[in-house]
C-alpha cells in the first residue's frame, strides 16, 4: 500500500514523525513523505533531528503571500504531483493547517482516500481559530479514516456524520514521552542542552528553577488572529504588569515566532523594558530537545499555541490559555489548563494566582494527567491503517460522510 504524508509546518513534522517512526516496523506499506516548504526555517532542522528525509519538496513560501495565495499555489503544485507516476492509495495529514486541507481536496480530486491525525478539534466559531477552525470542518468532511485525538474529539465527529472514527490519543504525547526519556538516559544529550542555554544566557535561571530559587515562565504568541485584531499589544501589556508586580526571581522566557517577530520587537522596544523587565528574556525559536528541556523546568505557560496545550500534559505544566475559545478542551476539562482569555486584568490575576499557588492551584494543575492519551496513539494508527489496508487499496474507502445526519 503506497501512502503519501503531506507535511507542511512544524507542528506537523512533529505529529507526524512519531508515525513515521513506527512505519520502519510495519510491513506491507511504503510511505513516501512530502514536504511543502511553509515552514523551512522551523521545519528543517527538525527533520534533520528526527531523520525524516522528505521524497518531495515544493516551495509554498513566498514572501507576503495571502492564505488565497498560499491555497491556490499549493493547490497546484499538489495537483501535479499526484498526476505524476504511480499514485498512493491514500494520503495522511495532520492537523489543521492550510497545507492539511488543500493536501485533502486535491486528494479527493483524484479519488485519493485522506488519513486524518487529530480529528475532531472544535470550537464551533468560524474565526477563532482562524483559519483553523473551517480548516478542520471542511478537512473532516473529506476524510476516510479520522484520527481522533480523545473521546470527545471523536463524539464530535459521529455527531457530525463521519464514519471510520478511531479514537488513538494525540501522537505529540508519544513524541514528548520519547524525548523525555531520551534525555534522561543520554548525558551527553543533556551537556548539549545545557551549552545552548548557557550561550542564551539562561543557564543560571534555569538550575535557579530546578532548585526552586526562582521561577521561569514559558511564553508563546504567535496566534494570526492576534495580528489581525492587535491583542499582541495586550498580551505584552499584561507579562509587563506581573514582571512588575513579580518579585526578581521571576522570569518570563519568550521563544519569538518568525509571524510575530517585526511585530514583537516594535511592541517591546524603549525603557518599558529595561531594568527590572530584563526579565523578558526573548530568544529566537528552539528545536524539539531544547523546548521540552524548558518545559521540564517551567511553573507554567501562558500561550496562544494549540499544540502546547497538548504537550504539556506530558510535562505536567499547567497551562494558561490566552484565547477566547479552544478546541482543547480536554485539557481544561483534566485541570490541566484554564482558558483565560485576553483580558489584561485576568491575565495577570491567574498568571499570579499560579506563581503564589493561589488556594493550591498550581499544586492541583500540576499533578499527572493524561487527557490525549499514553503514548501509544502512532502504534494505534499504524495498526488501523494494516486492518484497513484491503479496504484502502481496493478503493472502498473514499469519503468518510456517506449519509446525512442531523446535527442538533
């Protein structure tokens, strides 16, 4: 069976390498990778890290590109390249993603059955995420085999008419489990890590959070609906006010997103930031190891970012949502996460609730929870796709939605 993975950013080379990982010990497919070329700053040192070699590359990054851009080049490129040879039998995406979709309905233009890994996230509320939210509807719509990440993804999706439903957990889980270990058991591993951070001048504040003399928070904003609407500003606004209030030995550590980057450095420039705010540290984007060396030494995240929600249950870091909605929701429901919004004021009221453990609260959230699974979701998925292989091959799975359904 010939299947085709679309990879085009780094949170889905991320998903989808766990997958690929198992496939070396599977028989009887033969998996070819393609690679968009969205995210080659982020994405490449990745592959290079994980050993994923992709058979394709294109180029769908063009400097100012509008998402119709982006959609209609890819839509091309990906036309041609299913026109060229022997085509797969089915084609595995990841996510939500432009690249996800588009991949998708080409698929379905050429009567190409679609894998979805992580199906069924929902808020239900077309521009938030945007444009991930439609991204995953019209994805869901399309798709054969759908991936569910937990029970409620996979509940959302029966409602909605999808067939071929299994729930596997969310790969990240295995990959942040993998990597945990990984660098436990490797010490050389470790000096490397601590070399990186000694040159970002973090070293000392993170060996004073393990020791518990200071404290180090995460943060990531990169949302695109945060540059459309400016809540970029309220959320710098609000990291000020608790460095304010905060006493010395907390620090806030800022990977800067290449989306966000101009916009970043403008907000955060002038005395606003001097003396005591030095406690902003930003850096430029980490690798895999060097994230989750973070996250082990983290209280807690404050973040606009999906995924994060995710991976830091396997970190037990609770996290701080700044959105209005998520399609998460497993982890707020675990006591995981809180979804606090963009209010300035709630901001920093949670924000410090968590650094003082507010009644316990940082105590609770911390605690081991598993709302996306054990770490077993990629043997699951390769499993399916070996049970389902005949059915694949032979052109019976196509469409995933093949009768109506009510939808209350």
């Amino acid at each position: 069976m010939r299947v085709l993975f679309i990879i085009g950013t780094r949170p889905e080379a991320i998903k989808i390498a766990p997958v690929l990982h198992e496939l070396q010990q599977a028989r009887g497919i033969e998996r070819r990778v393609l690679f968009t070329g969205q995210h080659q700053t982020l994405a490449v040192p990745f592959f290079e890290q994980f050993g994923i070699v992709p058979d394709v590359v294109l180029q769908a990054m063009w400097p100012g590109q509008s998402i119709a851009d982006l959609t209609a080049r890819l839509s091309s490129d990906l036309d041609g390249v299913l026109a060229q040879g022997l085509p797969p039998h089915l084609i595995v995406v990841q996510g939500d993603t432009t690249s996800a979709f588009v991949a998708a309905y080409v698929a379905f233009q050429h009567h190409i059955a679609v894998a979805h890994i992580e199906a069924g996230l929902r808020t239900y509320r077309a521009y938030s995420p945007f444009p991930e939210e439609i991204n995953r509807q019209l994805l869901s719509s399309i798709a054969a085999l759908h991936f569910a990440p937990s029970e409620l993804a996979a509940s959302r999706l029966r409602r909605e008419g999808a067939q071929n439903v299994v729930v596997t957990g969310n790969t990240v889980i295995d990959i942040a489990l993998r990597s945990q270990a990984c660098r436990n058991a490797e010490r050389e591993r470790i000096h490397g890590l601590r070399d990186f951070f000694a040159g970002q001048g973090l070293l000392g504040i993170l060996d004073a959070a393990a020791g518990g003399t200071a404290m180090l928070i995460l943060l990531t904003c990169h949302r695109r609906e945060h540059l459309v609407d400016s809540t970029l500003s309220k959320i710098f606004s609000a990291v000020k006010r608790l460095l304010q209030n905060a006493q010395n030995k907390v620090h806030v550590v800022y990977p800067v997103h290449p989306a966000v980057a101009s916009m970043a450095q403008e907000l955060l420039q002038g005395d606003d930031f001097n003396g005591q705010l030095g406690r902003l540290h930003r850096v430029a984007p980490m690798d895999y190891d060097q994230m989750g060396y973070l996250l082990e030494h983290a209280r807690f995240i404050l973040t606009d970012s999906g995924g994060l929600q995710e991976e830091a249950t396997a970190y037990h870091v609770p996290v701080l949502v700044l959105r209005e909605s998520t399609e998460r929701e497993e982890a707020v429901h675990a006591d995981a996460a809180v979804l606090v919004g963009l209010d300035e004021d709630t901001i920093v009221k949670w924000a410090t609730w968590m650094l003082n453990d507010h009644q316990g609260i940082h105590t609770r959230m911390s605690q081991p929870k598993y709302p996306f699974g054990y770490g077993n979701a990629s043997k699951s998925i390769v499993d399916t796709l070996l049970d389902q292989k005949n059915d694949i091959m032979s052109g019976l799975l196509v469409v995933g939605k093949q009768e109506p359904s009510c939808i209350p």
